[in-house]
C-alpha cells in the first residue's frame, strides 16, 4: 500500500517537474533560435509545458486530500482544465501551424 502511494504521489510530481523543466529549456532557448521561428511560438510552446506541468503536478492532490468529495472535485477541476484550456489551445495551435519555408520535404 505504501509503495503503490509513493508512486501515485511521486511520478505525476516528476511529470509535472519535467514539463517546467522543458519549458524552462524553450525559454532559455528562444534567445537563439526565435530567429528562425519566431519569437511568438516559443513563447506558445513554453506556456503549453507550463499547462501541461500545472495539470500533472496537481494530480497528487487528489490522493492527499482526503475522503470522497475533495478528491473528485480536484479531479473535475483537472478535467475541466485540461479538456477547456490545454485541448482548444493545442487544436488552435494544430489549426495555424504553418511549416517554415524550405522545412517541408520536396517530392519530386
């Protein structure tokens, strides 16, 4: 039981702390590379890995809180953010992706 608990608890921690991480990472190189893609998109991306971090680091709370009516509702809470905000972000994003010139493969 103690195992099984750790793990619910640790590895949605761990998720979540790499989704910052990395957008920690875009952040540090969009100084760089926002020349070759724009300096807009980097900052979309790095506030994707931060929602998705959000989402993941929160999934802990629902084993900790407690007896039945906090956990479902932290639960709900995290549905409803990621299906309202993170899904319509991303199917946006999806929606105006437009490759970089000369990025697309030529078939000839």
């Amino acid at each position: 039981m103690k195992l099984s608990f750790i793990i619910a608890s640790f590895l949605p921690i761990l998720a979540g702390s790499l989704y910052f991480f990395m957008a920690f990472e875009v952040k540090c190189i969009s100084k760089f590379r926002s020349m070759m893609f724009g300096e807009i998109r980097f900052k979309k991306i790095s506030f994707a890995f931060i929602m998705f971090g959000i989402y993941f680091i929160t999934r802990p709370l629902q084993n900790i809180l407690g007896p039945h009516p906090l956990p479902l509702i932290i639960n709900c809470a995290r549905q409803f953010f990621l299906m309202a905000v993170i899904a319509p972000s991303i199917l946006v994003a999806i929606f105006h992706w437009v490759p970089a010139p000369g990025s697309a493969p030529a078939f000839n």
